[in-house]
C-alpha cells in the first residue's frame, strides 16, 4: 500500500483548474475546481484545498503540488481564495464565513453532501472557524492539517516586539492575520472553540515538521524563537494542540515543505474519507497514543478564555531566552552594540531590512570587521517576515567584550536577531498565559547560571488590530534589579487586549563579564467576563 502511494511515479500535469468568479473587483471569494480525471469515482472524497497565511490557492498547484497528485489518484478537487490573495491577511472571523460559503459552493457543485479538507498552516484555523462558528460543520467530514498553529506561533509574537516594530510598519506585515497567530489570542480562541459541539462533527488530523531548509535560512533561524521541535514557523506543540484531534503524523522538513506532495501526500491520502465512514463519537477512544475528545460545554459567541483551564497553563510553559535582539530605524549611518561573553562557541546573526542597499557590517571588540553574507533564498515567501532582505553573519568563538553592528541606509529600518551556542542556556518561564485586568503574575528567566546586573529598558505594547506595533500604545517599565535569576513581578494592565512585554536582561557573570539576553513575552488580558476583545 505505501509504495502504491509514493509521489512522484509517472505523474502528469493536472489541467488547469476552472476558476469560478465570485469577486469582480478582487480574488477574495473566487473558486476554482480541479479537472475531473478519467479515473475519478464516487468511492473517493472531494478535496478542498485551504492554503494558509498570506497564501493564494497557487501554493496547491504547480511543480511538486497537491493538486497533480490528486489529480493522478483520481481525486476530484477545488481551490479558494481568500482576503490574503488581495492584500493584508485576514484573521479567522474575517476568512471563515468566506471560506464557509464556498465549502457550500463545492459540495453543491458536485452533488456530494460531505467534502474533506487539507488545509496548510493557517488555513487550518480558517476551516476551524468555518465549521464551528459560521455552519459549515455538515458539510466536511474529514480535515487534515499541515502544520496549523492551532496555539499559535512565537513568530507573531516576536513580529509585534519592540525590536521589530518598525520593520513590521514598512513592510506591512503586521496585519488581521499575524495578530490573530499570536500564542495568546489563540489560547483565548482554543478555550472558547474546544468546548463547542460542533468540534466533533469532523475528524480533523493534525501533522507538524520538524526540519528547515538549511543553515542560515529564515526557518533555521526561527528554530531559536520556537519552543521545542518545530518546522521553522509551527511547534509542534502547537501543530498537534487540538485535544480532539487525531496525530497524524510529524516530519524532518520545513513549513513549506509540509505541502509539498512528495512529502507528505503519502501520508495525508490514506486518512482521506467518504462521509460514510464513521467518526468517533464525543469521548470514544482514540488511536494509542492520540489526545481524547474535548467534554462539551457552552460557550458564549464572543472571544472568552478559561482562565486557569490546564491547556492554558501548559501553553504558558517555558521557551528559550538565548537570544539577543535589536531593531529600530535606519536614516543614515548608526550603530548598536550588545556585549559577548566568553565561552560562547558561535553566535549566528541574522539582520533584516526592507531595503537590500542598506549597507551592514558586524564589528568585533578588537576591531575586526565582519561583512555580512546574503542568506539562502527563503522556500516560503508568504511567512511573516518573507518580505524581508535577509542577510546573515556568523562567528565561530567569539571573543568576549562589546560588539557593534553598523548600518547605513535610507527610509528603512532593522530587525537583528543573534542566536547564541554552545553557552548556557536561558529559559523563560511564566505563570500564566491569559490573565484578568489588574491581577499579579510572574515572569522568571533562568541563565543556566548566576548572574548579577538588572532588566533594562522593559517596554509594555498593546497589540492592535490593524495598526502597525510602531503605532501602538507602549509603556516603559522600571528597571529591575536581578541576583542570580530573574523573578519579575508583573500586574496586568486595565485594558482588555493581546500584550508583549519586551527587555533586555543585563548582567556580569562569574568572570566580571558583562552579558545580556532579550526577551519578549506575550500574553492576554481580559476582562471581569473573560473577555479579551
């Protein structure tokens, strides 16, 4: 059965798709369906295909796609569009009742009462909200994820930071769409959907990567925001993050990878399904190993979090602070500077800009100067900072004092990221993840060892919907004294909404060195009703 599935053999290329024109002035809301191949039957499932962030329904045709080897294993299939094939992204209210008319759409088109979806990153949360919230539930019986950030991604966290701010306003990349991926919305939203009824309706399988497309590139680097294993823009924590969701499978390869058919559509064909297959009812037992059936309960329609709920409080866990991060504007010639301590085995830098003739250079404390390399052509331009010029530096050993990046440039701004090895690790920790308006929770950061010095310069932004975080509210916290590890006592602020809480941690270790570490942390605030926005 597995050599049967392989891809590709003896492939051929699909038609081109029948596009269906629902939008005169735009894409959003078009359709397309697939060629009917000669060997297609009734005993096989319609596919729909939901691409995911900032993506068009292209990421599913073309070289190595999902569509030509449906097409060859005689599956009938079609294609959307949604407001990311126009401009800024939309989130999943925005693209869920879009996507539910068309889920209608198709089944209507081919007469059949159930369809199944594979759906790639976001687009997996789009199908969520489809069938939960706009009633497209009876209509799908099957849904397979790729990578979907079910809890969200620390790359949208990062992307409303401090440091990335003014890079995120020019390229236009903090849109609907990256603000809802950010970890504590979607705590918010996982608590308002897994207790809603209609999550039992479709079987949905969940699959996460856990590769990038090599040294240097953009997902090689997110390695260093992501918690635990991942695929360069999803954990796998997060991939796999429905409680009644069935793992499907996980991967060695990158985010775009994950829909690519000679990867993963061996895997995914065999979970494909007619509605006559039967679903497991709410609480039945699953497959070994697999999470079980949410309990149902009644939610109320708007955005509201179980406070204290065990998701929630596994979802604030611990991520990696071995970082250093800088960002800010570029109009003429500045420079930043961070210190390196001893012992280190590499830093890998990686700088980001809007414009490829800002001039960078990396300079140690002897004066050496370092010139920056081009970075790998990026696999998925459509992620949350593909937009980006990317280029990256690496020194094996650095030696330890004061290091300065230089940059010279126009109209522009930076978002530099330095991943440090072969150091002691930093971790950080928080007690919670959703927190009511004005109650205390803590931030600690562990260094791997003792340090003595204080939290500089700790900013409080607002994330706002539809404003780049350069224009969003921000409140500059006391500085901190830290002996040892860092425990930092936090209040949450009046105002309902999604936060990040950005700051350096500066220190001398045992060697008299100074060190530093950033840190950005995400969490929501909501109100006496648990309601966030």
């Amino acid at each position: 059965m597995g050599a049967a599935l392989a891809f590709p053999q003896a492939i051929h290329a699909a038609p081109a798709p029948l596009l269906h024109k629902e939008n005169a002035a735009g894409q959003s809301g078009n359709w397309y369906t697939g060629a009917v191949p000669s060997q297609a039957s009734s005993d096989k499932p319609v596919l729909l295909f939901v691409q995911g962030l900032h993506s068009t329904y292209e990421r599913w045709i073309g070289t190595d796609s999902y569509y030509d080897a449906a097409y060859n294993a005689g599956y009938r299939t079609a294609f959307v569009q949604l407001p990311d094939a126009d401009g800024p992204g939309g989130d999943m209210w925005k693209n869920g009742p879009i996507l539910a008319s068309l889920i209608r759409k198709v089944a209507a088109y081919y007469n059949v009462p159930k369809l199944n979806i594979i759906a790639h990153s976001k687009g997996g949360i789009d199908t969520q909200a489809a069938l939960v919230y706009y009633g497209a539930s009876p209509y799908v019986n099957v849904v397979h994820q790729l990578s979907t950030p079910n809890r969200g991604s620390e790359l949208a966290d990062m992307a409303y930071s401090t440091w990335t701010s003014w890079l995120g306003a020019i390229m236009g990349q903090q849109d609907d769409a990256v603000y809802s991926l950010q970890t504590s919305y979607m705590a918010n939203f996982r608590a308002q959907t897994d207790v809603k009824p209609e999550v039992n309706a479709t079987k949905t399988y969940m699959s996460g990567g856990e590769g990038d497309d090599g040294i240097f590139t953009s997902y090689w680097f997110a390695h260093a925001v992501l918690p635990g294993e991942d695929d360069g823009a999803v954990s796998v924590y997060s991939a796999m993050g429905l409680p009644y969701g069935i793992q499907s499978f996980t991967k060695n390869i990158s985010h775009s990878a994950m829909a690519r058919a000679s990867q993963t559509w061996s895997l995914v064909q065999p979970k494909l399904k007619l509605a006559t297959a039967a679903l497991a009812p709410s609480g039945a037992a699953m497959p070994s190993g697999q999470p079980q059936t949410a309990p149902e309960a009644a939610s109320s329609g708007q955005l509201q979090a179980t406070l204290g709920s065990p998701s929630l409080a596994a979802n604030a866990g611990e991520q990696d602070a071995s970082l250093i991060l800088r960002g800010g504007p570029v109009d003429g010639s500045s420079a930043v500077s961070f210190p390196l301590e001893s012992g280190i085995g590499s830093v890998a830098l990686e700088v980001m800009t809007s414009r490829e003739d800002t001039a960078l250079s990396l300079v140690s404390p002897s004066g050496q100067v370092y010139p920056s390399a081009a970075a790998p052509a990026d696999s998925d331009p459509d992620g949350i900072f593909g937009k980006a010029v990317r280029r990256v530096f690496q020194v094996m050993q650095p030696e330890a004092g004061p290091w300065s990046l230089k940059l010279d440039g126009k109209n522009d701004a930076f978002f530099a990221m330095a991943k440090i090895e072969g150091s002691a690790s930093a971790k950080l920790k928080a007690s919670r993840k959703v927190v009511r308006k004005g109650e205390a929770f803590q931030l600690s950061v562990d260094f791997g060892k003792p340090i003595k010095g204080s939290v500089k310069r700790p900013k409080l932004t607002k994330s706002v919907p539809g404003r780049p975080a350069s224009f969003s509210p921000t409140r500059e916290l006391p500085d901190l004294a830290v002996e040892g590890s860092l425990n930092m006592p936090l209040t949450a602020p009046a105002e309902p909404g999604i936060y990040n809480i950005s700051f350096d941690v500066e220190g001398v270790n045992d060697q008299g060195e100074k060190l530093v570490r950033s840190v950005n942390y995400n969490f929501a605030v909501t109100d006496d009703q648990g309601i966030v926005n």
